[in-house]
C-alpha cells in the first residue's frame, strides 16, 4: 500500500475537507455542481456521479444536498413553504435520497458520507446496509460550535475525538455563539454557512482516516 490514497472529496465547494487531505500528501480533488470558493485547479465543476468509478482509494461526500433528508427540515413535506407544492418537496426528497444511495455505494472500499440526522422518510428510501452513522460534533476537535452531523461508513473506523471541549450551559451567551449555524438568519449564502465543514472536524478526518489504509496494510 502507498503512502498517499487518491481521494474525492463530493459535494464540496469550500475545499476544506481537499485541503486538510492535500496537506498531508494525498492526491485530492473536490467536485460539485459548483466551482471551488479558492478557485483551486482540483476541483472538478461537475455531478459527482460521473465521478464515483474514476479509481478512488477513499471518497468522502462532504454534504450532499439534505435540505429533504435532514430532521430540520421534515416539516416541509407536510407544510409546503410559500410558493412550493408538497409534490416538489417529496420529489425533492427523493432526489436526494437517490444522490447519497449512489455515492454510498459508490465502486470505492472507504466511503464516508456526511450528512445531519436524518427523519425516517428519508431512511426508508436509502440502501438497506446503510449502517447507523456516527454522530459526531465539532466540539469533539478544539471548535467552539454546535452541529450534530452524522458519518456514514464504510471501510472505515468512527472517528476519535482529538481535543473535547466542555460545551456552555444552554441560555449563556457562550451557548448562543457555539449556536451559531443553528442559529443563521435566511438569507442567499444560508446554505453555504450552514454546510461547511469545520477545520477541526476535517483535520481529525485526515490524520485518522488518511493514514487507516497504511495501518490496514501493515497489521
């Protein structure tokens, strides 16, 4: 096994998660239907399904859309917001659903994909050996933040904490600035704020599951 692993890193425009790899020798690249915010030439503007067969060691999708998926936002299947039909938002859902099933079973031995809690609707829909994910929060790795997100793996170990803070009590001021995703204003650039990854979170991901292959090989 070589030292470095070829990486795709889905549904990723901050290039957090990329960098986080590239500084520790992988050969990364990014993809999403976006262009990268640092405007690195790793980043491939495109559907990361044409991507999943390209020859990776490791992907990581680092969020795919799960606006449907998540349990915030399981009320719209119900209650369309204003100027939506409740046919879009389960056509919507299962758009979604059909994104994170190809990339889980993506022809790649280690696959994590990222993504918040998840309501049952959005479960049902998915592959049937989709493990329970591990929950993790940024807290766990030296960020002051709230954000119950879940990984999803395979070939994989669950991630170890690296520098667990003791979080706020609920009601301080302290608590609402940890908060803060929760806690965004609508606005166009919501989304972005609210999917990006935390550096501390992509830091433990490259040291842990960078080096898992290596570590595989050898025992």
């Amino acid at each position: 096994m070589a030292d470095t692993l070829r990486i795709l890193i889905g549904c990723e425009t901050s290039g957090v998660m990329r960098r986080a790899f590239a500084a520790r020798g992988h050969d990364v690249w990014s993809c999403d239907l976006l262009p990268a915010e640092d405007r690195s030439n790793r980043h491939i503007v495109g559907d990361v399904r044409d991507h999943l067969a390209d020859g990776w060691d490791l992907l990581i999708v680092a969020h795919p859309p799960c606006t449907r998926l998540c349990n915030s936002g399981v009320r719209w299947l119900h209650e369309p917001p204003p100027g939506r039909t409740r046919d879009e938002m389960w056509s919507e859902l299962d758009e979604g659903a059909a994104l994170f099933a190809a990339c889980w079973q993506a022809p790649v031995p280690r696959i994590a994909v990222e993504n918040p809690v998840m309501h049952r609707h959005a479960r049902e829909r998915l592959p049937a050996d989709l493990p329970r994910p591990q929950i993790v929060q940024p807290w766990w790795f030296g960020e002051q933040a709230f954000k119950a997100t879940g990984f999803y793996l395979r070939g994989l170990p669950q991630l170890t904490a690296t520098n667990r803070l003791t979080p706020p009590r609920p009601g301080t001021p302290e608590h609402k600035r940890w908060s803060a995703v929760h806690r965004a204003p609508p606005g166009p650039d919501r989304w972005r704020f609210r999917s990006r990854t935390f550096e501390g979170v992509a830091e433990a991901c490259a040291d842990q599951w960078g080096g898992w292959p290596i570590e595989e090989a050898v025992a």
